[in-house]
C-alpha cells in the first residue's frame, strides 16, 4: 500500500510528539507498505527503508493554499508516487486527495471546552478563532473516507456530536507515554518541614495559575495557610499576571518560581512533592497527572471530563470544581498535615493503562475504511 502522510504544517508543541511517535512506531510496522511524508523542515526526517519525505514551501498563506487544494497533488505526480490512502497527523483530512480512505489523527481539544475568549484581546484572539472557526475546516475538509484518530474518549464524543459522524468512524487510541523507572529518580530538596505542592505547566492563561494563587490568599485571611509552599515551573518575568497577584496580596512566601525546569529535574518534583495541583481545564491528555500518578503522588486535578478520564481509577486523586478557588482552597486545607506521596500503589493492570498499551492498528483501519 502506498500511503501519503501529512505532516507539513506539524512544528512546535504536542503536534511534533505525535509526529515523533509516528516515525519511532513506523520503523517496526512498516511492513511492505511505502510511506510519502509531507514534512515541516524543523522535524526530524530519519532515513527508513520504503519512507519519502517532502518538504513543502507552505510559507505564505497563498502558498498553503496552493499546497492543500492542489499541490500535493502535483508534487506526488512530479514524483511519480502513486496513493492508496491518506494519514493526517494536523487534525484535518488532505483536501486534494478528496476520494481516497484517510485517517486523521485530531488532537485540537478547544472547540470542545465551555470556557469564552476575548477576540478583542490578542493573547485571547487565537483561541478565539480555534474555539468558534477551527471544526469548520475540520468538516469542509472531509468526505465519506475519512475516519478519525483521538486520544480520549472526550474527544471523540466533541467530534461525533460536533461534526454529525458516526462513533464508528472515530477510533480512541491512548497515546504512547514513556513512563520513568520511579525507583531511579532523584529527590528534590524541598525543605522537609514544609507541605510542597507542585504545579509543573508553562504559563498561560488556560493553564489556570491563578486560581491555585486565589485559593491561598483565601486560606491566608482565614490564618489557614499554615506551612504550604506551591512551586510553579515558570519564572517571575514569564508570567507577570502571577507574580503582581503574589506580590498584592502578600503570598510570596508561601510561591516560589522555579522557572523552567529540565524534564529530569522534573520527574524530581514528583519523586518528592507532598501533592500536584493541576487546575488546567483546557488539555488533549494532561500528561502531568498521568506522571504524577506513576509515582503515587496525591493530585489535586479540576472536574472535569478529560481529567476523570485520564485518571480512571486511580485512588490518590481528589477533584475540585474548576476554577473555583474556594473548592481548591479546601482540597489544600485537605492535603495539609497529610502523609508524602506515594499514598497509593498502583497495579501492574493500572500501570500499563497508563503507559498507553493502547494502540491503534493504522494499516488495518485504512484498510477497512476503503473496503
């Protein structure tokens, strides 16, 4: 089978994860199948016997509109490659391969949140037009061929209601997630006579930083803040927002700004935090509360649907009413005075849940999407 794969717009983010699972996973399951990859230059191109990369100029806005609506085309014809079918990894279907089966992998979660943004404001505007416009080109770019790749069952159940689909043709497949050997992670020095509570996300405003902030100077008027210290892995100057509410209502002792943090350093924070918060409301998975979880760690994650998801049956998690900084005031006040982490051992059947044994058998879908 010859099989195009779009990949040329993928450059920054979880987009690229995706795109680098894809090509670990096609080194070993190629089979006898040739591979034409529309690649973004930045991406990693390695050489596999039966793979073809291609790197279009999609720069401008005329150019990618060229590129979607007809070059392709023209480029596989230039090279003489001949397809069966089609593998998105960029959430929409290859419009002008129109015709042939295509499998799209979506992992855009914000049409499907409840949560408003501002398009007057800038840092707002993108996820403005993701929010309201994005399943438009979704839907125009689709036919009866397409089938759809996701994630989380909450994804699904967006694209199904959102884009008038059957559930048949969309596949949940839990992503591949390398978890660390807990037993070989270093400790963190926090210090021993505090409760330290990490919450380890770059800053955004999605990201919810401030109504962890909010619940602590709602426990500080109450004299309940005790011995809490909440560590951010963003730094003062990143997210001024954080720092000038710190700094307003008196709280600097209990925050500390650990600034960007190596992915080792990091798997250290969970070896040795008494608990994760993690408010974030807006995420396709969450990773960090599936790290976090590897290590037993108790978490504190908002309730809502990806999150009870992603945590099924894990006991050591508590959940809170989204950004509702009373509700996550009294799941801190909870966790205060508590035992350390490692409060829940996980099963051998819970550990390989969360290490994404899940996997969804491509050829074999496309196969039966042209059948």
């Amino acid at each position: 089978m010859n099989i195009v794969v779009s990949a040329a717009s993928l450059r920054m983010g979880g987009a690229v994860t995706i795109y680098n699972q894809f090509i670990s996973h096609l080194r070993e399951e190629i089979d006898d199948n040739r591979y034409f990859i529309f690649v973004n230059r930045v991406l990693q191109q390695p050489e596999i016997a039966g793979v073809q990369y291609y790197v279009p100029d999609i720069e401008s806005r005329a150019k990618r509109s060229w590129f979607d609506n007809q070059g392709c085309r023209e480029i596989l014809e230039k090279e003489g490659f001949t397809p069966d079918a089609v593998i998105s990894l960029q959430n929409t279907a290859v419009r002008c391969l129109h015709g042939l089966p295509q499998l799209v992998y979506y992992h855009q979660p914000l049409p499907f949140f409840k949560r408003e943004w501002n398009p007057f404001k800038r840092e707002d505007l993108e996820k403005f037009l993701y929010k309201h416009f994005y399943l438009y080109f979704v839907r125009k770019s689709i036919d009866k061929n397409v089938q759809f790749v996701v994630q989380t069952e909450f994804l699904k159940r967006g694209l199904v209601k959102r884009l008038g689909i059957s559930e048949a043709r969309v596949h949940v497949s839990f992503p591949d997630v390398e978890l660390p050997d807990v037993h070989n992670i270093e400790s963190f020095p926090f210090p021993k006579e505090y409760c330290n509570m990490i919450f380890p996300s770059l800053y955004s405003p999605h990201k919810s930083h401030i109504v962890l902030l909010k619940a602590l100077s709602l426990l500080k008027k109450k004299g309940e803040l005790g011995n809490v210290r909440l560590y951010f892995t963003v730094s003062k100057e990143e997210a001024p927002v954080l720092r000038n509410y710190v700094e307003r209502n008196d709280i600097g002792q209990y925050v500390v700004f650990l600034g960007r943090l190596p992915y080792q350093t990091t798997l250290t924070l969970y070896n040795s935090a008494d608990a994760l918060l993690f408010p974030s409301t807006i995420e396709t998975l969450g990773l960090p509360l599936i790290e976090a979880a590897s290590f037993g760690l108790r978490i504190v994650a908002p309730d809502v649907e990806y999150a009870r998801e992603v945590l099924e049956g894990y006991e050591g998690v508590q959940y809170a009413k989204a950004d509702d900084a009373e509700a996550w005031s009294e799941a801190i006040q909870a966790i205060m005075g508590g035992g350390k982490n490692g409060i829940y051992d996980i099963s051998s059947e819970e550990a390989k849940r969360l290490e994404g044994v899940l996997r969804l058998d491509l050829n074999n879908t496309l196969s039966c999407s042209a059948a």
